[in-house]
C-alpha cells in the first residue's frame, strides 16, 4: 500500500495534581480552548475538550504523525506552564502524572462527545476517581489502585 491511512479517536484524561480543583468555572473555557489548540497543533483534530474542577477530558483524532505518549506529554507541559501564568492564583498549579486514553468507536463519538459536554452535571452524581475507575472497568485494564492516584 503506498499511502498510510489513519483515523483512530482517542478519548484522553488527565487530573490535576492531588486532583485539586484548579479547574474553576472562570477560567475552564480558556483551558480547553488551549487543549483543543495544543491538539490542533499536533496535527490531532480535537473533537470536544472539557472536564470539571480536577481533570479534563479530551476527544480527538490522533494523528498519524506522532505517538499517544508523545501528544499526552506535549499538552500536559505546554499547557501546564500556560495556565500557571494566566492568573497569580494559579502559580501552583500542576497536572498529575499519567493519563488514560481510551479508543473510541467512531459510531460513538456523538456519545462521548455529550459526556464531556455534560461534566458539570455528571460530576454532581460522581468524583472523578470513580468515573475514573469505571473507564478501567469498562474498558477491562488492569492496574493497581495505588500507582493511578500518586
């Protein structure tokens, strides 16, 4: 075959550190915006960004041209010395190590988009580290529950 032909979306999420709740309501729109930029600058086309208070969700189309772990990186570092600078009361603030990722069915992506639309209300019902534990389920991961928290 003499062209690669790709289209893989992943679902992506990350927490902040300690899953503090350095994502407040005004300045949420501005972060996902510069997520979705990040991506887009990667060649990974953002499908829906979002998430509430401690973590983010991310919807994409992975490019061909770089790894899962390489877009991860890039975005969490890039941004995280981006939000620091947007305002003094967020000076310390850090993502935590490790993600997930998750591949996504493209007859599911009207669903999992409106998941991430909806965090707000989702998040009213159950924390992120359920939520969180209900992708490993779902997905059928093994891990240990000491190492997804540091």
């Amino acid at each position: 075959m003499g062209q690669s032909l790709v289209k893989n979306y992943v679902h992506i999420v990350f927490s902040t550190k300690y899953r503090t709740p350095w994502i407040q309501e005004e300045y949420e729109d501005i972060l996902f915006c510069y997520l979705g930029a990040l991506c887009n600058d990667h060649d990974c086309q953002p499908m829906r960004v979002g998430g509430y208070l401690d973590h983010v969700h991310i919807l994409c189309k992975l490019s061909r041209n770089i790894a899962l772990a390489e877009l991860v990186s890039k975005v969490k570092s890039v941004s995280s010395g981006w939000y620091k600078k947007q305002h003094d009361e967020l000076k310390g603030f850090y993502w935590q190590n490790g993600y997930g990722a998750f591949s996504v069915n493209p007859t599911s992506i009207n669903s999992v988009i409106k998941y991430i639309e909806n965090q707000r209300i989702h998040h009213q019902h159950q924390d992120f580290q359920n939520e969180f534990r209900g992708y490993m389920k779902k997905y059928k991961m093994d891990y240990e529950e000491r190492y997804v928290w540091d």
